[in-house]
C-alpha cells in the first residue's frame, strides 16, 4: 500500500503584506523627500530673489497727478479719495465681519494661513487640470499677502515699457512663494503690528463708493453718511462683502448681489462665532435697501472733471495693471478742458434747457455721452451723467450696459454693404414681412408698418429694421459670418463672437451689449475714411519712482475703403438734413451734421407694470467732420418705484437732440464749423433705372421719374443695359383651321403665362403677403418693368410663304386671325411666343405650326338654335333645306336644332357637298292640346311671344280655343305662330 502526501495550502503571512505596505510607504516617502528637496531647492532660489522690506514701503506720500490737454493739472487723486483711519478707529463689528470673510485666522497665523492656503492651492489645482492652464483663481493669501502684493509687486514689461503685475505661469507661483515669504518675514521682524497691516489694508482698498474714493473711512461717509466708527452690524457686513467684487455687489448696480453678498457674511459671522443665532437672524430681517444714505456715493460737492476722470483713472488701470489711487504717477490726457466745462454745467443742471426734469416731477432718466477726435481717437469730453460725482460705481459713457439698437445701423450694415455688396447709395430695398431666417419670429418696425420699396437713404433716415437685416445678411451671405465678426472687432466691438453674434446685432439687438464711447469710437472710422483708432483718454504716464515713461501707441488701422465711408456718411448726412421730422432734427445746424438715433423697447417679456411698447432707452450719434459722439438715455434701476421707461412727454423733449446739439455748439465754438467730408476719388455719381440691380442704363426718351442718381464705389460701377426681366417658356400652341369659301379663320390657343400678375401693368402700390400666407399688407413700388418695357402679352403671326401677313397681340391665350385666301398659296405657318406690350421684339421662345390648305374644311355653326343655323345655311348659299318638326309640349324648346343629317354644329363641314345636296334638320315643335277643358294657369304664357293670344270671358279654364274664328283642339305653333289666338274662359 502506496502512502500519499497530501499538499497543504499555502497560507500568505500576515509579515508579508506588512513588507508590501512599508515598501510603498517608502516609495512615497522618498518620492516625498525628493519632491520636498526639489521644491526648497527652487523656493530658496525664488526667495533670495523677494525685495528687502522697509517700513516706509508701506506708506504712500505721494498721489496720482492728472492733466489736460493743455498740460495743466485737473486732479490730484492723494487730495480727493482718501481719509486714513487708525485700528482703534474701526468698530468690532467691521473687524469681525472682514476676519470672519477674508481671513479667518489672521490674529494667530503668522503671516501666512497653511490650511487656507492649501484648500485654495488644491482648487486651483483641479482648476488648472480642468483647463489645461494654471489657474490662481482661489487666491488663498491673507491680509498680510495682500498688502504684500499691492506694495512690493509690480514689474516693467522691457519689451513695451508697460507696468503690469505678473499673474500666470511660472511668474505667478514665483510671486506667490515671496508673498508667502516676506508675509511671514514681516510679522517676525515687526516692523508693523497685526493691527497696522490690517489698517493699512482697510485704508488701501476698493469698496465700490465711485468717485474714486478708496478706504473704509470715505466709504462708510459715502454708502451711510456716518464716521467708520459708528457702523453697526449689518454695515460692517456689507462693507467686508462688497469688496469681493465691487461693481457687482454695489447696491446701486444690484440690491439683490448687495444682499445676498451681505448675507453670506453674515453666515460666515456667525459660523465663526462673533455673532449668535439671534444676531443672525434679526441681521438677516433687515431690508438692506434701507441701511443707505440717499442712494448717492457723493462726499461734497461734484469734483471738476469727475466723469473724464473716472474714466482715465479705468484706463491707466488696463494699460499698467496698477491702481493709480495707489501707485503716483502723472497722467497726461487728451481732455479739452473747455469742453468738459461745458458739459460739467450740463451734468450739474445748470443749463435750464437741457435739465430732463426741470418744471415737472423728478425722473430718474440718466444721461452718458462720449465725444472723440475722428482722427485721433482722442477722447475729448465725457457726460457721466444727471448729477455726476459718483453717484454710482459705473460711468455710464464707459459702461457697457446697453443694446444699441438702430444707432448701429449704418456702422454694421450698410458700411458692409458698400464695401462688399457694390451698393450704391440709391440702391432699393423691400421693407416686407419677413422673419428671421429658421424662425417664426416676425420682424417689426417702430411704427409696426412696412413701406414696400424704399431707398438705402430713406431705409436709414427712417430706421427701418427689415432692410437693415436683409442687408446684413447679404454681407453674411458673400464675407461669411467671421468675416463680419471680425469687422466688428476691428471697430472696438471686442465682446463680439462666433458664439454671440447672430443677425439680430444688424439692429443692435439680441446679445449686443456696448457702451457711447465704444458707439462713438465705431462711427469715428466712418467719419476718417475707414481707418479705426482706439478711443482713449491717455497721452503719456510718467511714473514717480524714476522708471521709464509710458506712452501708448494708437495706431490707426485700415477696416474698410475711404469710398465706403464716405458712402455711409451719405446716409447719415441725410438722416438729418432728409425731409423727416425726427430726433434729428435738433441736431440740425448751418453746417454739415451727421447723425443717427436708435431706440431700444421693453419688449413682449416686460415686467407687468411697464406699459406696452415702452421704451427702456434713447440712444444718437451726432458727427462732424472733425469729432463724433454718441448719447445714450434711460435708466440705472429697473424696479417700478423707478418707472423705468419714457413717457411720451420725456420722449419728446429730446434730450440726446438737446445735448448733442450743445456739444456740437461747444465744438463749433472752438475748433469752427463742420465740413462736408470730401469725396474720395474712389466714388462715382452715376444714373440709373431706379430699383433695378445689376443697375440698368436708362433709357432714350424714358419717364424721367424712374431715373436716379447714386453714388458708388468705382470698381462696382458696371452698367448693364435696361432690360426686363427673362420671359418664361411657352410650352404649347394649338392651332385650329377652318375655311369659309376663301376666307381662312384659325384659332389658336397658347400656354397661359405663369405669373399672371405679369399680364397686367403693375400698380403703384406693392402687395406684400406675410409668412405663411393669411394676412397681406401693401405699400408702395418704386419701379416695375412693366411701366418700361410693358405688361407681358401673347401673340401670334400668319405667315404666307416667309411673310408676316397678319398678327394678334393680347392678353388672352387664345387668339383667332381670319385671312382672304388668293389660291396661289404655297407655306401658311402660324408662329407664337410671348412678348411685352411695349417691347415687342422681346421674345420668348417660339412655337410654329404649319396650316395645310388643302385639308381645310369649313367650320359649321356654333349654335343650334335653328334661326343661328338657318342663317347660316342662307350665308353659305345652302337653298336646299329641310325641316321635320318634333312635336313636344315644353314652350322652352321650341326651335331648338335636335339634330342636322349631315352634322354641322360646331363641326368641318363639306361645304360644296351641302350646296349640292341640301341639309336637314329636326327641330322642336309646341303642341298644346285642350281635352274638354283645362286650367288657365297649363298654357304658357310664352306663347305669347310668337303669336297673338287674347281671352275671353272669365273663369279658371280654358272650355275652347279659337285660331282666327275657327275652334280648334290642337295648337301646333310651328303651323300657326304669328296668328291670333282666342281663349274662352269659364269654370
């Protein structure tokens, strides 16, 4: 007996995946080490790089100077916009509000929060892998860092001198490792105290007060009216919340961010512990539209040039990347001190003509202009608005918060059009019912008609919207949708997109959203001959701190030809001089204006207290030769307290009329009149038949009413001859022959043409039927061929032997032509087509058919009512005729043809055959029969036609008939028509 060994299991040891696990331990730790040697390998280098600290760094003695252009100093920034506090001036409320906020542990870190830092640092982290880029858009730094930052962190670009703070990249996380670095290197050394830094902090900042006005102090006076000591809960938190984003947390842009910003402070307050539920909750009750001053940002009266300012002071922000609130500079700009004098009077209603308001209830309409050097793109002036001394965080001749509606209209479509479609500018246009293209949305004008067929020039003094869409599509159609976007970069129109852009921006509409100076800037390439310049305010920046001077470069660049422009600037010239008695009007002076108005309405999806139809905003563009701006009206709040939207009173004072005509007032007085802008030789005056494209010569000795003159680029002036336009096809032609003796007859009947409507003449009125059928409108025509060439007509020609010996012309597809025939004819061709009234020698194609003479046989009659036939007969020398009478009783057909032996109605008939044998007919006799007696009322009264019928006695019956004396029972009125007839009457 074999003895087997029986296998045991293997039995993993637990020591073996101890080793596994202190293996990878290991690796990471390894890894770690290497990762860690690395990294303070590279900080150390970054670090040795950090600038020294010294107290004075952080204390600002010097301020931003501003000058005109004139050079003279109109702003000193360290004067006007900031009131330092101390730490022992700041409430507890605002201390734990921003603690609580921005930086949680500020009071015991030591300049720099690790476990914030971390989360921030990882958010980043999944950010930058989202994207592909690296992202610090969770910034993590604590106050300490912030001021770090603000003071210690800027750097010149070598390439274009420009000052900008490094944000992305490996420059980004270099700067963030020394802010990391000197924040902890600044609270070790104590050079200044927690208390300090956090002062220094709260005195630097941005709290979205407007008027340039930095620090807590200034703003607790702007927002509440109140010393910063004196904040209560609910404003401290405010305070600590807006500065996340101030132009969106503002309560002046939106009391709903303000709020639930406000909010989130509170949370976070009370999260934190330094404020209880009950704290919370009773914050939380208050109306935060409540806890503000007077709705204004004002501290004192307006500054001078406040608004030219506030727009600057964005500028120089974008080209250095530095606050000049903060870092000192002289700024050198393009202002005309004498123009924004005049207009600070304006904004401070000093000019009675031009208050909105004045002699009757408060509005709250605001008002924003820009106005800029054609050539320069040079900004000379600014409105900011009604009583602008940053009353709001925006400037609303900056502020992009608008759609700009028909204004745009000349800039974006018709410019386009000339440039690229060979327009002219008497080039006609159909305002219809039309919709937007894979839509059933129905385009609209403002007066909710549609004229028909309109000029280029009217389409645009009149604003109306179909045109101006049709005609951006075009330009869609033949540059492409890029190319149109990329023209509207190209004019300062930056926002503009292959994702935004759609044809509604052909009207200012749908996402189109602009602000007066980017308005007026897009209209000063017009008014240069197509060559766009940037609109800025900025000449030069000189930096305090010795490094070299910034001064930008804007460059003019060619968008469109100088022959386009000048064809655009037409449109606008007639917009204000034209017959029209709109807005523009106000803008009419002794010398050459241009301009444009737009409107933008509420819209079917208004809130349900604006009425319908209201408008939202007014916008124009007045231009001269040398300067443009544009204007825009409405309103800041949209809630109903506000009334947002213009009555027709508000409407009709025409407030951008009134101030652009000021400005242009001021303008003239300083710079002279405007000009006329010169004709490029690129344009060429040339007439035409109006409404026609290819354009048409005219004609000799045509109707001078259908002739005009335009004006175009030369390379697109092409005249083709006048000529309507192709006729259809003739299908068919039938032709029917018949003889009588040596009279030839043929009827020929044609295709009736496809477009009925070209039968006739057009009227002066144009018919226009709405998408999808149902409804139509009319409205008028400029031009038809038909009132040239004549209406489109059917004719025939009877050609002999290769001669054209009769012609029927008509419009009526069939035609009959009759023709004495000499026997010595050897080819008969019927030729037809279709022609026009007017121009015969138009033709369609053409149909031939070709008339045997021989087989022509003679047409019998048409009727068969016997006295027709019979008549005929007798025409065609028929003597033998014979007639068998079919006796009936319906008076109705008597003498009515039952039949001929031959055939002869509506038949070819052997003519010579009848005349030989004669021709028989049976037709319908009347019979009335009297059986002792019958009523009256049997005996047609008909009868009385053909004979004599007379009564006698009286009674319901008839008891006897008498034919001449004689009794008779029968009456054959064959027999015995045109004799008299006696009825004796009884019961």
């Amino acid at each position: 007996m074999t003895n087997k060994k029986t296998k045991k299991p293997k039995v993993k040891s637990p020591f073996h995946t101890q080793r596994i696990i202190a293996k990878i331990l290991v690796v990471i730790v390894a890894l770690g080490l290497i990762v860690t040697s690395a990294f303070s390998v590279y900080a150390f280098g970054v670090i040795r790089k950090a600038p020294e600290l010294y107290v004075e760094d952080f204390i600002q003695p010097e301020s931003t100077k501003i000058y005109d252009s004139d050079n003279n100093e109109i702003y000193d920034t360290g004067l006007k916009i900031r009131e330092n506090i101390t730490y022992d001036d700041l409430p507890q409320s605002l201390v734990d509000a921003f603690i609580a906020t921005e930086d949680s542990r500020y009071f015991t870190h030591s300049g720099f929060d690790v476990p914030r830092f971390t989360k921030a640092a990882l958010e980043n982290l999944l950010s930058s892998l989202r994207h592909g880029r690296i992202s610090f858009g969770q910034g993590g730094s604590t106050f300490t860092m912030q001021l770090i930052k603000n003071t210690h962190f800027m750097y010149e670009n070598p390439e274009t001198g420009e000052v900008v703070l490094p944000e992305g990249g490996v420059k980004g996380i270099d700067r963030k490792v020394q802010e990391i670095y000197l924040s902890q290197k600044l609270e070790k050394s104590q050079l200044l105290s927690k208390k300090v830094i956090f002062e220094l902090y709260l005195n630097m900042i941005n709290f979205g007060a407007g008027n340039n006005i930095l620090g807590v102090q200034n703003s607790a006076e702007a927002y509440f009216g109140k010393e910063v000591s004196e904040l209560n809960l609910i404003e401290s938190a405010f305070l600590a919340g807006v500065i996340n984003a101030p132009s969106v947390n503002s309560p002046y842009y939106s009391i709903k961010n303000a709020t639930e910003r406000t909010h989130d402070v509170l949370n976070l307050m009370n999260r934190h512990g330094y404020i209880s539920d009950d704290e919370y909750k009773l914050a939380l009750a208050v109306k935060l539209e409540n806890i503000f001053s007077d709705n204004t940002t004002a501290i004192g009266d307006a500054l001078p040039y406040q608004a030219y300012i506030d727009v600057v002071i964005d500028e120089v922000t974008e080209l250095t990347g530095l606050n000049p609130t903060v870092v000192p500079m002289k700024i050198y700009t393009s202002m005309d001190p004498d123009i924004q004098d005049g207009i600070d009077k304006f904004q401070r209603r000093e000019i009675e003509s031009l208050d909105q308001d004045r002699g009757g209830e408060k509005t709250h309409i605001q008002v924003g202009s820009a106005v800029i050097g054609n050539k320069t793109g040079e900004i000379i002036g600014i409105v900011g608005g009604y009583d602008y001394n940053g009353r709001l965080i925006h400037n609303r001749a900056l502020s992009k918060s608008f759609q700009p509606a028909s204004v745009i209209k000349p800039v974006v479509d018709y410019a386009l059009a000339f440039e690229y479609l060979g327009w002219s500018t008497s080039h006609v246009l159909v305002d219809e019912p039309w919709v937007y293209p894979g839509t059933n949305f129905l385009v609209s004008n403002y007066d909710s008609r549609y004229w028909g067929e309109t000029t280029i020039m009217d389409a645009v003094a009149d604003s109306r919207n179909v045109p101006a869409l049709k005609t951006l599509q075009e330009s869609v159609e033949t540059i492409g949708r890029e190319g149109v976007i990329e023209y509207l970069n190209k004019i300062g129109y930056s926002q503009v997109n292959s994702e935004n852009f759609d044809l509604g921006y052909g009207i200012g509409g749908s996402s189109f959203i602009t602000s007066p100076i980017e308005i007026a800037g897009s209209y000063t390439m017009l008014m240069n001959g197509g060559n766009y310049t940037e609109p800025h305010t900025v000449r030069k920046i000189e930096f305090s701190d010795g490094r070299e001077p910034l001064i930008p470069q804007y460059s003019s660049v060619p968008v469109i030809s100088d022959a386009a422009a000048y064809l655009t600037t037409r449109t606008m010239k007639y917009a204000v001089e034209g017959p029209y008695p709109g807005y523009l009007t106000g803008i009419r002076k002794p010398y050459t204006v241009f301009g444009k108005t737009g409107t933008n309405n509420w819209g079917e999806n208004r809130p349900s207290y604006i009425p319908r139809n209201a408008m939202s905003d007014r916008l124009m563009v007045a231009a001269t030769d040398q300067f443009s701006m544009a204007t825009w009206i409405g309103f800041d709040k949209k809630d109903e307290k506000y009334k947002p939207w213009f009555s027709p009173q508000e409407a009709q004072f025409n407030l951008p009329g009134k101030l652009n005509s000021y400005i242009l007032d001021l303008l003239s007085e300083k710079y002279g009149s405007g000009k006329d802008i010169a004709r490029p030789s690129g344009v060429a005056e040339f007439k035409h038949i109006i409404g026609t494209f290819p354009y048409q010569k005219p004609l000799n000795d045509m109707n001078p009413e259908l002739i005009t003159t335009g004006l175009i680029k030369k390379e697109f002036l092409n005249l083709t001859d006048a000529q309507p336009q192709e006729l259809k096809d003739l299908k068919s032609q039938t032709v029917k022959a018949s003889q009588e003796n040596r009279q030839l007859n043929i009827d020929v009947e044609l295709t009736p043409y496809p477009d009925k409507d070209k039968l006739k003449v057009a009227e002066k009125t144009l018919v226009m039927k709405y998408p999808g059928g149902g409804n139509s409108a009319s409205g008028r025509k400029l031009y038809d061929e038909s009132w040239l060439f004549g209406a489109v007509r059917y004719k025939s020609e009877l050609v002999v032997d290769g001669k054209v010996v009769k012609e029927i012309m008509g419009d009526n597809p069939k035609q009959s032509i009759s023709y004495t025939l000499n026997g010595n004819e050897k080819n008969v061709e019927v030729v037809s087509y279709y022609t026009y009234e007017l121009s015969e020698s138009r033709k369609s194609n053409i149909k031939k058919h070709t008339v045997k003479i021989s087989e022509i046989k003679d047409q019998g009659p048409s009727s068969n009512d016997l006295d027709d036939i019979l008549d005929w007969a007798d025409d065609n020398d028929i003597d033998n005729v014979y007639l068998n009478w079919l006796e009936d009783t319906r008076i109705n057909r008597f003498e009515t043809v039952q039949s001929t032996n031959p055939k002869v109605i509506n038949t070819s008939v052997d003519l010579a055959s009848l005349q030989r044998n004669g021709l028989n007919i049976d037709v319908y006799d009347y019979i009335f029969t009297l059986n002792n007696k019958r009523p009256y009322t049997d005996f047609p009264r008909e009868v009385a036609n053909y004979m004599d019928v007379e009564t006698q006695g009286t009674g319901t019956h008839i008891v006897e008939m008498k034919l001449d004396g004689n009794s008779i029972n029968k009456l054959v009125l064959s027999k015995h028509r045109n004799s008299t007839l006696r009825l004796v009457l009884g019961n």
